[in-house]
C-alpha cells in the first residue's frame, strides 16, 4: 500500500492548534453523544480536539453491521453506533482516540485520515520495536496476521468523529464472542502479549505524538477539569 501524505518537516507551515482531552475510563454511551454533540455544533473557528478514553466493556456495532457478527455477547451490552464498520469490542486496557478534526482545515481527504491514523498506530507500535502492517480492503492494523487496532470513523460536513482503538493490555476473551469487524475467526492480540508496556499511560502520549506529526498538530492538553465533554453533554 502507498505511503501516506504526511507534512514534511521544515516546509514552513505553523502547527494546527489542538485540545487533548484525557477522559479516563468512561462508559460508551454518553462519550459517544458528547462527540455527535461537540460535532454537530463546532464552527469553522472551533479547535480541533483529540478524546482518549478507556471504555467499559462494551460491543459497538457499525451503522450498517450486521447482527449476525455478534455471536454470544453474554453479560456485555450491544449498542447499535453511527460509525462506519462492523462489530467491535471495547473495554479496559484498550486506548480508545476520538480525532474530533475538521477535514477541510487540515487540507485532508477521507482516504488519507484513515491512512494516518493507522499509520499512527503503527509508528507506535515500531517504537516497541512491533512489526505493524496494513491489510488491503480491511482498515486497522495488523501484527502477524493477528488485528491490533481497529478503525471506525464517521465524517460529518467534513469533520470527523468516532476514531480508533488500540489493544494494549486486555482481556481478549470478549473477541471470541463476535466476529470482529465481520471476520470470522480473526485473531486478535495486543501490545503487552508482544512484549510491549501494559500501562496505557506510557503508550497514550508517543500515540498523541505520532497523530500530531502525522496531522501538524500543535497539541495542548486540557485543563483538568475544564469545559468536560461529559459535563457539556449533560447541561
């Protein structure tokens, strides 16, 4: 697959300014309305935000999935989302990243976002010294045949919610009970099972780090506490 068009460094281009939101561990749902919010009501002078969260354990089922992907989901709720893509699984020990980024500001198309954003992972991952690749008409990325980070992602007037989610330290278990992302027997795995960190701590700021070179981005953490999606959601 062809290399994605990133910003060259040196070619004089200032930084696009970006919030970074760490949410901690949340449950799905109400993330999910606070990003359809802050989406529907962002304007052309509205900064860029990245969201990372830990989700609850959760199955989230793309807008156009199929319910047979979803095998026996037992005790772990099902919620029917408008990303694209099928059927995921999230829950602790996961980064899960909402890029909440205006297309059309960053001069970037559909196609290239997704590029970067996995690219982004894999630049992650090669820091562990992991391996990482793409896989031809099947989004998200791979080691060894086995998929550790998957993408869904929606764009609405060119601005973009939803994101990805990377498989750091979890219980894989939850997998076995979909399909996932529509495959039949697709293994999973995650960094800690190939020798890398198990605290999401150490890998969310080198992930932040990559998305911004790849984006240029100039990414400025939130103040605690300050203007929480959640709390904006919920007024």
């Amino acid at each position: 697959m062809a290399a994605c068009a990133v910003p060259q460094s040196g070619d004089g281009a200032a930084p696009v300014p970006a919030l970074l939101r760490d949410l901690g561990r949340q449950p799905y749902e109400p993330v999910w309305r606070a990003m359809q919010a802050f989406t529907d009501t962002r304007d052309e002078s509205t900064a860029d935000e990245l969201w990372l969260v830990e989700h609850d354990p959760v199955f989230t089922l793309g807008q156009a999935g199929k319910e047979e992907h979803v095998l026996m989901p037992g005790d772990i709720p099902v919620l029917h989302v408008d990303r694209g893509g099928q059927v995921t699984y999230h829950g602790p020990g996961q980064i899960v990243l909402y890029p909440l980024f205006d297309l059309k500001r960053l001069k970037v198309g559909v196609k290239d976002y997704v590029c970067r954003i996995e690219q982004a992972m894999i630049d992650t991952l090669a820091d562990w010294n992991i391996l990482a690749v793409r896989r031809e008409g099947a989004p998200g990325v791979y080691v060894n045949d086995a998929k550790i980070g998957a993408l869904g992602i929606r764009v609405r007037h060119g601005c973009t919610f939803h994101g990805l989610a990377f498989n750091i330290a979890m219980d894989l278990e939850p997998f076995s009970r979909i399909n996932p992302c529509g495959y039949q027997g697709l293994q999973v795995t995650s960094m800690l099972d190939l020798g890398g960190p198990s605290s999401l701590d150490e890998v969310k700021p080198v992930l932040i780090a990559h998305v911004a070179r790849l984006f240029g981005l100039g990414v400025d953490a939130a103040p605690a506490g300050f203007d929480h999606p959640m709390a904006r959601e919920t007024a």
